[in-house]
C-alpha cells in the first residue's frame, strides 16, 4: 500500500488508518499545512488493505445512521454548568450519565503548550476541560485504541469529536460486540482549522504581550450567546499578566477569510442529517424566533437523537436539561452543515503562498 488516500480531499485526518494497522506501518504526520496525514512505511506494510477499508470518506455509507433523527432544543438547568458550556450544557448533561455509571469521556483538550489533542477522562473535572469549544483539529493520537482497551475492561465509553472523527471511530471498531458499551456524540461541524495557523497565532500573541500563553477560551460568553457573537470572544492570559485579553484575529482567518480549513472540509461527506453518531450536539441559533420561551442568553443546546442508543442514553439524560422536541426545519435552515459542506475559497492557494513567502503576521492584516 502506497498510499491510504489518493487526493487530500479524500483524508480527513481522523487516524482510523493509524490506529487500525496490527504492523504498526502507518504513522500521522502534519504536511506543510499542519494538518495531519497518513505515511506507510513501506517496508512495515503487508498490503492486507485494512486502512482502506475502514477509511469513513471512502467507505460506502460513511458509517452513518440511515434513519431520521429527532430534534431538540435543551438547556441544562444548573446555570454555573451554562456560563461554564459553549452553548447549553448538553455535552456536560449527556457525559454526567455515563461518569454516573463509571464509564469513560473522551473529548477535545489542551496539553501543557496548548496543543489540542483527545484526552481520557474519569472525573467531572477532568471532563470539564473538554466542554468549551476548540476551533483546531486534535490530535488523536492512540485514542481508538484507548477506547478499546477500555471497553473490554468492561467500561461504558462517552467519545466527542467532529463527524469524521465519530465515523472513523465507527470504522475502527467494526462489528465488535464491544461497541454495545460505546456511546458516540459528534458535534456540528464549521471545518477544520489548521493547527500549524494555530501554533502561529499564539506565537504572535506571545510576541505582542510578553510571556507565555497560560490559557485560552474560545467562544467566551463575553459578548453573550447568539449567532452574530460565535466568532467572537477568543479570551486568553499570559503569565506575566493575569488580565484577561480578546483577540479575534484568528477568527478572522477562520470565518473572514476562509482559507485554513483543512482541503477535505470542502466536500465534507458528513454534511447532512444522517450521522455517524448516536447523538450530535450544537448550537440552537434562532431558537429566538421559533420558541421565545425557550430562549436563554446563556445559551441553548440542538441535540440531535440519531440511534435507539442515542435515545437511551437522551432519555438518562434528560432529568437535568429543561428540554422540548422541535421541528428539523428549524435546523436544516439555521444550521447550514446539515446540508453542505463549508464552501472553499477559491483564491485558497494565494494565502498559502503569501504565509510561506512572507510569513504569519502578512497574512492576518
């Protein structure tokens, strides 16, 4: 095997390929972008075509549920849990079920140099840190395997991630009766930011501020919850000085201008409502106008109930959500990835070569 894609388009970066390789031939590197990518060491490979079988973009089906998801707008009732969550506090309500019963979360999280990978977590706090939004795509290094070791121990598994991430989770775990104890939630997404753009523009705050970045949160709640403030509020500190500072200039890129989306972003075969997950969570932008009543400005949860799995472990939840059924017209009109992909930049090349000519802080004014 040469090659586990054949156009960048066709690689999501999910890492199924990776982790599903018994000889160890497949390792992630980032490309010239910073987004990661399959490599075959070709004197590991044995050819047994695993990595292509598996791969959730080619697969027939995208590993995704085939029947019509039901609808809800839901807010947790804990406010602390509201001011603390990107939009209503689902993801904290639906995770609480499965700590309750001493399961496992995997979900999004910082490393000491706030890089985002996937990370385990046991605790409330340790799943805390996974529950406010990361605009850049995680590394998910040994997590499918993880997720395994951790399902013959007998545990029940919550796992987050973007739509291809669930589905190549789905390709990974096959038709193993472990995946009875495996819980699936994936998150609607905008594209993929480029981690390499990321690693940039914290180098550039350092630079302007002084000291090191100590901490940072996306889509504070500063400006309130609503769809015109979801590209804005980006919060973080330095250690040489505990005020909090905004900065947007990375929003800019994402929403403004568009071109650091990873390429596959563009023909995203997860755009639709038919998901590889049992449940799928986002934001309820316009829940102002269909439900006032069900309106809070601390925000409002879309859930999203994809599989009899997915209805049972909403049912556990429910309890702390105040929560109501909702038509799929309100989404297909306000959530515009539940029925296309991101639309590419056409001049996305000429960014990319302004970078790489004239480096990062060209290219953000």
């Amino acid at each position: 095997m040469k090659l586990v894609y054949q156009k960048k388009e066709d690689c999501c970066g999910c890492s199924a390929c990776y982790s599903a390789c018994t000889n160890q031939a497949i390792t992630m590197k980032p490309d010239e972008e910073g987004f990661l990518y399959p490599t075959v060491d070709q004197s590991r490979c044995i050819d047994c075509g695993r990595c292509t079988a598996i791969c959730p973009v080619t697969y027939e089906g995208h590993f995704k549920e085939s029947s019509t998801p039901r609808i809800y707008a839901a807010r947790h009732k804990s406010q602390e849990v509201l001011w603390k969550s990107t939009s209503g506090g689902a993801f904290t309500a639906i995770s609480d079920v499965i700590l309750g019963q001493n399961g496992v979360i995997y979900g999004a999280d910082y490393d000491e140099n706030l890089r985002v990978f996937h990370q385990r977590a046991e605790t409330p706090e340790e799943r805390d840190r996974m529950r406010i939004s990361k605009y850049v795509q995680s590394d998910m290094r040994d997590t499918y395997t993880q997720i395994k070791g951790d399902l013959k121990e007998g545990r029940m598994v919550l796992f987050t991630g973007t739509p291809c991430q669930t589905a190549g989770l789905r390709g990974f775990m096959g038709n193993s009766p472990l995946a009875e104890r495996l819980y699936i939630c994936d998150l609607i997404c905008h594209s993929i930011p480029s981690p390499l753009i990321w690693e940039e523009y914290k180098c550039l705050l350092e630079r302007e501020n002084g000291g090191k970045l100590v901490s940072v949160q996306f889509r504070s709640k500063k400006h309130g919850w609503s769809r015109k403030n979801s590209n804005k509020g980006f919060l973080f500190t330095t250690d040489r000085s505990p005020e909090i500072k905004e900065d947007d200039r990375f929003y800019q890129l994402f929403f403004g201008v568009g071109a650091i989306s990873r390429p596959s972003c563009s023909q995203c075969r997860f755009a639709d409502i038919h998901r590889a997950s049992d449940i799928t969570i986002a934001d309820y932008f316009g829940i102002e106008k269909y439900s006032p009543e069900s309106y809070n400005p601390l925000g409002v949860s879309l859930i999203m109930v994809n599989s009899i799995k997915g209805s049972d472990l909403y049912n556990q939840c429910k309890q702390d959500l105040f929560e109501e059924e909702r038509p799929m017209e309100e989404s297909l009109k306000e959530q515009h990835r539940l029925s296309q992909p991101s639309q590419v930049l056409e001049n996305r090349h000429l960014f990319w070569e302004n970078y790489k000519q004239f480096g990062f802080e060209y290219v953000t004014w």
